[in-house]
C-alpha cells in the first residue's frame, strides 16, 4: 500500500458516521478537473505513509469511530489493498471504498471477501465520452463490469458523476443514467474548482444549482434516488 496521507476525522465522508479518510497514491486516470492532483501526478507525490502508522491510530481510536474511507487516487491499483482492508475490519471498522471502477476484478475479490460495507463509483461520462474525459486509456467494459457487480453486491453502494461543463453536457448525463438504470442512488456533484490536476479548469465553468436540479429530475425514471452534492 502506498499511503499519500490521512484525515483523522470527517463527518460527512461515510453518511451517518465518524471515519477517517485513507488516501492512496496512484492514479490510471487522469481527470482534468481531478481535486487531488498530489495523489494522481508523482511529481505532486509526498512521502507515503506506512500501513503500521494508519493500523496503530486505528487501534487507539477504537470506539470513537466508526469507519473507515480508502479514496485516492485509485485504490484498486493497490497491491496489498485486500490485506489493508482485512486488518481494517479486524480491528472492528466498516469500511467504505471510492473507485472509478477500472478494476472489477479487485472489487470482486473484496466483494467475495466481505470486507466492504459501502461502495461509492465514479461514473465519468457516458461511455463513447470516457477516454476524452478521464484523458487516459479506458476499456468501458470494465466499468460496465463493475457497474453490475456493484448493482448486484447487495452491498450499499452509490454511483456519482463530477459534472464540469465543458466535458459534460445535460443529453450526457442522462446516457449516464441509462447506463446505470435500476440503481440505487445516484450523485451529482457539482464541480467546484479548489485544485485541479489540469490547472487551466481553475477557471472552467459549473453548472448553477438549478442545472443540477433539473437534471436530476429527467433521471428520476432511470434510477431510485438522484441526489445533488
């Protein structure tokens, strides 16, 4: 595991509990508009820390949180990921994990494992749009692939879109709906620019709240629950 940094406490990461926030270093994607550009771009990287150091605060905050949240990066791109998470669960903790869904075979084995208790995918763009948006090489049937494994887990689980203007129109996001119809739950976030791998969408432009709005509202035929954030 190559552990970029971590947020001891965070209230709104997991819905409905206290966790800390686990973040990978490494990246196969390279989302313009990415507000982790020290975890994705190795010449952002800082120096890792240790899995033992993460483990010994875990074990000394038993009890007063309740889980934990592996985000990057990519964390599927990880070596050891199923052993992080098996020694997270030992200690007592739910564990959430945050994908864009590249690796359906690691998400499988964590599946078969029962060591994830919440799954949030990032869907990036329609299909036929992903390689232009994530600006890296992508086999879309893979992400078709962890889709249905996420869809028939049984686990808690939500898919979320970042929608940046430029990439992303309102006839997209709704492919994005069809291509995750029967969902769950669906997230829209809104891109607020803050720090961006591409530095030239510092300056790209978001949809107002009410964009957001009504586009969430045409997908509510295609999924259970479209949530703005």
């Amino acid at each position: 595991m190559i552990i970029g940094s971590m947020q001891r406490f965070s209230l709104i990461d997991y819905p409905g509990k206290i966790c800390a926030i686990v973040f990978t270093q490494g990246c196969n994607f390279r989302c313009p508009y990415c507000h982790n550009p020290e975890l994705v771009n190795p010449k952002k990287f800082a120096k890792s820390i240790a899995p033992d150091e993460i483990f010994s605060f875990l074990e000394r905050r038993r009890g007063k949180l309740d889980a934990v949240s592996i985000t990057g990066g990519e964390p599927t791109l990880q070596e050891n990921l199923v052993g992080f998470i098996r020694n997270i669960k030992d200690l007592g903790y739910l564990v959430k994990i945050d994908t864009n869904g590249s690796m359906p075979e690691v998400l499988e084995e964590l599946m078969g494992e029962k060591l994830l208790d919440l799954i949030a995918m990032d869907v990036k763009a329609p299909l036929d749009k992903y390689k232009k948006t994530v600006k890296a090489s992508v086999d879309t049937r893979r992400i078709e692939e962890s889709i249905h494994l996420i869809m028939n887990s049984g686990i808690d689980y939500e898919f979320r879109t970042t929608i940046v203007k430029s990439l992303l129109d309102e006839a997209d996001i709704k492919k994005i709906g069809t291509v995750i119809k029967g969902a769950d739950r669906y997230v829209l976030q809104k891109f607020v620019p803050s720090k961006t791998l591409n530095p030239k969408f510092m300056n790209a432009a978001t949809f107002t709240d009410e964009e957001i709005e009504k586009t969430a509202k045409s997908l509510e035929k295609l999924v259970g629950s479209v949530i703005s954030r």
